[in-house]
C-alpha cells in the first residue's frame, strides 16, 4: 500500500509543513537493485583505542570505495580497543565532526569487541557503545542507519560488513550483532552466493515469505515453496517466477518434519521458518482455540520440524536456519498476548538451539524479527493506527517485506557461519522494546 504521507514529505509544500509544525519527516530509503546494488559514495574508516583487527582489507571488499569527496554513504569506526570511560572520548572525537557530513540513506557502523567479564572497566565501556549506536541512530535522520557489531575477526563478519554497509540493509537500524571467530570460505560467485544450495521457505506463497522466496532464488538458491493445500494456485505462481518447486502441507503436522525430508531426499541447506496467523484479540475475551492455534503454528510446528529435520540428517553441514520473530514479541502489543508469546518462543528457541546445533550439525540458527511491515495484513489495519505504526520508529515509515528478506539472505549466505543465535530486527529501529 503507498505511503502517501512519505509521498507528500517529498514536495516542497510537505517540506515546508512538516518542518514548521514538527512533523516526521521521513526520507526516501535506498535499496538494492540490479542497477544500483551499491551504495552511492565512499567509506570514511575511524579508529577509537588501539585496535588489532586488520579490516583494511575486509572492507576494501566489502563496502564502497574510498571517500574521496568528503560526504562518505558510510563510515566505519573501529571501536574494539577502546577499554575504559575515558576511551570514550575517542568514539566522540571521530564521529562528531563526521556525522553531517554522511549521504542520505548512509550507513554507520560501529566496531566493537565483546565484553570482558574479567575486567568490569573493559565491559562498562563496550556497553556503553549499546546506548551509543542506539541513540545515535534515532537522531541521525535522512535514512540512515547506525549498527554496532561485536567481533574479534574482521574476516569472519565480511559477510556480515558487507551486509550492513550496502542497500540492502535499508531497514535494519539500531541492532546489536554478535560475530564469532568462525571463518567461512567465500562462495564462488559472490552474485549468487547460494548457488548449488537448496533453500526451503514455509509460508511462501505471499507476502514476506514470497519475498524471501525470490530473494533467496536471486542469490542462485533453488527454492522450495511450501504452504499449505489451500494456497496451491498462489504458491505455484511463485515457484513458476522464481524458478522453484512447490511442496504443499500444513506445517502443524505432526509428520511435517518427515514429509519435507522425505520430499528433498538430497538434503537442505537453508531453512526458512516464515509461516505464521494472527488471531488477535484481548486476553480477557481470547477463546482457547484462538490463543491455541497461533502458539501451534507460530511456535511449535517451528519446534517439531526442526527437531525431526535435524535428527534425520535432512539440514546439510553449514546449513542455516532462520525463524521469524518479531517486535511484538520484544515489546509486546495490546492485544496479541497469543502471538507475542509465540514469537518470545522463537527468539527463546533461537538462543538456546543455535550453539547445540551448531556444535552438533555444523548448522546456524538465527531469526530475524520485523517490525512494522507493508504487507496486505498491515493494509487492513486501521488508517491511524496504521500511521502509527509507520511513524513510531527511527526512519519514520513502514518496511517493505524486501527488508525482511534481505536480511534473511545475509543469514543464509554462505560466509555467516560466525553469525549464530541471532535475532536481528528489521524494523527500522522501532521506539518500542530494546
């Protein structure tokens, strides 16, 4: 559904409106295209403290060229050696005379090391980085972007830099992303990074999981599309325009899990948990069945076939899975106790599976947790209620189910295998929750 107000902010009376009245002023976001798939301008890289990664390289592979012409599209300061309050100081120094200077729809990323439970001075200044980049990225304005990444290995989050410092992190604002030491090998073809891997997502004959579907098909997957019976006609007509095959079943099943291994018998790569209902309505006049049928689908059926796949073998070593959360389960929301419960249980399930599966199978878990998303559903929201969806975050509009997908194609990319028990919002730093 458009956006009208976005549409009017463009022109010069919305300009004029907005700025006297003190309304959101939301900017047009850059996102990926086959015309456009980089960022238009340089890379301004900082360094707070003594730092010991060697990230030249890394970024001259990963982000835009050089910033030559003093209005970098993103800068990336390197804040893993900075161990005390006072090193602080280094993070402002090298940020504030920059901050004006950076494009509209650029990015910021910030470096930082994990935190050190033997030196609380250490953990203190590292955290502090949190409500740093958090804060930051609800002033910045313009579309842009600030995320912080903890690692201890610049090549091992390539994949995860190259993610955050291009177009197709438009809607991922104010997140906190943990990389391990894990090293990945680069795919052949760094176009179609999934080439040669199987990809299976559950609810995608529309919506966000259709979008994921055809993303993940851009990136040379060869995509399953998996719904259930009811909805055949739209489910094949993605899998005729992504090039992928159809598999129809209810994934609340108590046999799901067999079925889809025993539909893919050469095995899979990515899974893609994306089927979910809403049956909203307050606690106090939620029937059983509703709260019932959003915790079975939402949650167990995630729990069930993840469990039967990975028992039977079904998810190949460096496989991936990643599940949907979303903000309501971080936040809350009146009326969806049911679905923000479910979603809690995602996030949970992620956390606690993700080091086992990795240990055991050699496969990542991560979810990614949108927020407000324009989709069908959310165009059938109330028209104020909707533009307070809209609104109530840092970039001061909805996100588009692309967004989503995106972002579910960096967790899928071959080169994430340090990216594990990730839960990520894709909301484009939403007011609400953490």
């Amino acid at each position: 559904m458009a956006d009208r107000y976005l549409s009017f902010t463009g022109t010069a009376p919305g300009r004029f409106l907005t700025r006297r009245l003190g309304l959101p002023r939301p900017a047009p976001l850059r996102r990926w295209s086959p015309e456009r798939p980089a960022l238009d301008g340089g890379l301004l890289h900082l360094t707070a403290g003594a730092s010991r990664l060697d990230l030249a390289p890394v970024l001259a592979r990963t982000g835009p060229g050089p910033d030559d012409a003093g209005r970098p599209a993103a800068v990336v300061l390197d804040a893993t050696g900075v161990r005390t309050v006072e090193g602080l100081d280094g993070v402002h120094a090298a940020l504030h005379p920059v901050v004006r200077s950076v494009a509209e729809s650029g990015r910021i990323v910030v470096l930082g090391a994990p935190l050190d439970a033997a030196d609380h001075h250490q953990a203190a200044a590292q955290q502090a980085l949190e409500g740093f980049t958090r804060s930051l990225g609800k002033e910045i304005g313009g579309g842009r972007t600030v995320n912080l990444v903890r690692l201890t290995d610049a090549h091992a989050a390539e994949s995860t830099l190259r993610f955050l410092l291009s177009p197709k992190s438009a809607y991922v604002s104010g997140q906190v992303i943990a990389v391990g030491d894990r090293e990945s090998p680069a795919p052949e073809d760094a176009d179609r990074p999934l080439a040669g891997r199987t990809a299976l997502v559950t609810g995608a004959a529309r919506g966000i999981g259709e979008a994921v579907a055809g993303t993940l098909a851009r990136d040379g997957a060869e995509v399953v599309v998996l719904d259930v019976p009811q909805a055949e006609q739209d489910a094949r007509r993605v899998a005729e325009r992504i090039g992928g095959s159809v598999l129809l079943l209810d994934m609340t099943a108590a046999d799901a899990g067999a079925r889809i291994a025993g539909a893919l018998p050469g095995g899979l790569d990515v899974l893609v948990h994306n089927a979910g209902v809403t049956r909203d309505r307050r606690l106090v006049n939620m029937p059983k069945d509703r709260w019932s049928s959003v915790l079975e689908v939402n949650l167990a059926s995630v729990l069930r076939t993840t469990d039967a796949l990975l028992e039977a073998g079904a998810l190949r070593r460096d496989g991936r899975i990643v599940a949907t959360a979303s903000v309501a389960g971080i936040a809350g929301n009146a009326g969806q106790t049911n679905y923000g419960a479910s979603k809690a249980g995602v996030t949970g399930f992620v956390r606690a599976l993700a080091p086992r599966a990795l240990a055991e199978h050699g496969v990542t878990v991560n979810a990614v947790a949108p927020g407000f998303i324009e989709t069908k559903m959310t165009a059938a929201v109330p028209l104020f209620i909707r533009e307070a969806g809209r609104r109530m975050n840092s970039l001061a509009q909805g996100g588009l189910p692309v967004d989503v997908a995106e972002t579910t194609a960096w967790f899928a990319h071959p080169g994430s295998g340090a990216v594990n028990g990730q839960v990520v919002r894709v909301c484009g730093q939403s007011l609400l929750g953490a």
